[in-house]
C-alpha cells in the first residue's frame, strides 16, 4: 500500500480528531469526579486547599494531550491541504538540469573534450581541484585549459572557497 501526504495527512487529522473526542469526555469525567471531591471534603467541614483535586497534577496531563492533539491535528490538516507535486511537475525540472549548451566538438582539442566529458558525468559541476586530480594536469595548464573552454561559452568558473567550481553552460 503506497501512502503519499495526501493519504497520511487525512489518516493523522482523522486520528487527532478521534482522539479529541476521546479526550473531551475524560476531561468531562474528571471534572465531574474533581466536583464531587471538592463537594465531599466542603461538606465534611474541610477547606479547598486539603482537597486531593486541587492537588492533582492531571489537570496539567489533560492540558498537555490537548495540545499534542491540536498539534497532530494541524499537521495532518496541512498536509491533507498541501498540494501534491506530480510527475509531470517534477521530471521536466530534473530533465531541465541536465541538458546543457550544444557544443561543437570539431573546435576542442582532446585536453578539452576529456574535460567535457568529466564535468559532464559529474552531471555538470566539479570542482576544479577534482578535475586536477581526475586528469593529471598540473594547475597551470588545467587553469589555461578551463580558460580557454570559458572564452569559447562551454563552461562558467565560480568561485567556491579557495577553489573553483566548474560549471557547464
């Protein structure tokens, strides 16, 4: 069984809602019986203050699981309303990423096209200290190379901390 928001959201407002109810007649419950004590020791001449409902700590217990119930309930509300991104929405922004600018490999020379062909298996970016690394080339020559790939509109150099990052256009 798949579940998306839609369906977990519904299932969680659902729940909160039933424990809501269920909450409101232990509430109604303990006031009744708070009430009866109070009316008990009052009438045995006691004042409020030796009272075992005043003293009681499950008011703060009740007050607490509403609120975890409110929070539920919001969650499962927020996301039985939020819209749900379909397929059709998501896969032309992953396909958008990954086409890039139509290049003509008959101007680049083999340094060149090796470097393409690593940034574009890196699904576009790199880091120019890995293209390094990956190639061999010394820094100087890797630096004249992206430059002369940048003058022809292949890739963009952005500057990331003390390195380059290399982009494909």
């Amino acid at each position: 069984m798949k579940f998306n928001t839609k369906t977990l959201g519904g299932i969680l407002a659902t729940f909160a809602v039933i424990l809501l109810v269920l909450l409101i007649f232990v509430k109604v419950n303990v006031d009744s019986q708070a009430a009866f004590l109070c009316e008990t020791v009052a009438a045995n001449g006691g004042d409020l203050a030796s009272c075992p409902a005043h003293r009681s700590p499950i008011s703060w217990f009740i007050v607490s699981s509403f609120g975890i119930v409110f929070l539920m309930l919001g969650a499962g509300a927020y996301m039985f309303l939020m819209p749900m991104k379909t397929e059709q929405q998501i896969l032309p922004a992953i396909t958008e990423r990954q086409k890039f600018k139509e290049v003509d490999f008959s101007k680049l020379n083999e340094e060149e096209k090796k470097i393409y062909d690593l940034i574009k298996v890196k699904e576009g970016s790199i880091y120019q200290t890995d293209l390094i690394k990956e190639t061999n080339f010394s820094k100087v020559k890797m630096s004249r190379l992206l430059d002369k790939m940048e003058q022809k509109g292949i890739i963009e150099r952005k500057r990331r901390g003390m390195t380059n990052i290399v982009v494909l256009k």
